[in-house]
C-alpha cells in the first residue's frame, strides 16, 4: 500500500522557488496498478525520487506498507529500496562494461547476495520476480528494454552452468546456500 498525504516539494532555481509538488494526495492500495502522467515539468519525476525513496519531500507524509518513510534515516531508507522497491530510469542506467547478467547481477552483490550470478540469471528469464520476491513497488519512467540475443544466450548459458553445479553439489534444484527472506514491509 502507499499513501501520499500533502507532499510538498520545493527547489530554488536562480533565485526562484519552483513547487515540484504541491499538497500531493493519494492512495494506492496492494496490487493495483497506476500510471503518473504530466507535461515536462509538472512534477513527475520528482514524484518517482520520493516514491522511490530517492529523495524526502519538504513536508507531507508517505507511507509505503503502513510506514512513514519520508522521515527515515538514509540508511534506513537504502535498506527499503534494497529490499523492497525495484527501479527501472527512463535511461536505464546500466554500467556500459557489464553485460545484462552481470548488471542485473551487481545489487545482488551489494545486498552480499552469495548466488547473486544464480539468481540474475533466474531473474533475467523469468521476469516477475528479483531474487525469487515480487517487489511491493516498481518505479518505472519507461516500459523495459528488451534483450539482444547475445544477453539471452549469455542469461541462459549462466542458468545452465548454475543447474549443473548445483546437480554436481548434490543440490538437484534450487540453489545452494539460500538466504532467508527479509522480514516484509508490513500492510
């Protein structure tokens, strides 16, 4: 669930204060789905950073599960979108020297993720879920690319050598060493 309640966001612009969001309200209620739309500069994307818990509004409350996150710690904040809130930027902001794998793979690594190659590939081919959990909240500015066949035949080449390795660890499915899943954001 979240809930925006008077969202107020300011910037100063060359002297000028610009009102990016002004008295926001609104509710959106687990497993609908909406769309945010606007002319350029009306406030959208401002709206996505503090959904997304990129940036904290000037005054307001949101709260995202039941919880208040526009006052949290940055700390507390990382851990949220860590575990619970999947990005997609309209330039989707892959590092250039990594594959698909392995830039799927790279916030695995910083969640210290020990199957975080395993878990891409799974990722990649399936498409609904990250880390085998559906995100409470998806932050998207542009639909998702698709793969090149390169990226799939790399994705399914990684999720054949996982599968032989886990058969060869007598793991059969799964994979070894699976980590608990984080305690959910309350609703």
């Amino acid at each position: 669930m979240i809930q925006a309640d008077d969202l107020v966001k300011t910037y100063t612009l060359g002297g000028e204060t610009i009102h990016a969001l002004n008295h926001i309200s609104f509710r959106v209620n687990e497993g609908e789905m909406i769309a945010v739309t606007g002319t350029s500069g009306s406030g959208k994307s401002t709206l996505m950073h503090i959904l997304g818990c990129l940036d904290k509004p000037d005054a307001g409350r949101y709260l995202l599960g039941g919880e208040d996150v526009a006052w949290l710690s940055g700390n507390r904040l990382a851990e949220i979108r860590n575990r619970h809130i999947g990005f997609v930027f309209q330039t989707f902001n892959l590092l250039p020297r990594l594959s698909a794998l392995e830039n799927v793979e790279l916030p695995l690594l910083y969640a210290g993720n020990d199957n975080a190659k395993d878990r891409a590939a799974e990722a990649l081919l399936e498409r609904e879920t990250i880390d085998g959990k559906d995100l409470e909240l998806i932050v998207a500015g542009e639909p998702l690319p698709e793969l090149t066949l390169d990226e799939i035949e790399e994705v399914d080449e990684a999720e054949h050598d996982s599968s032989t390795e886990s058969e060869e660890e007598g793991q059969g499915e799964g994979f070894p060493g699976d980590v608990p899943d984080p305690e959910p954001i309350p609703s």
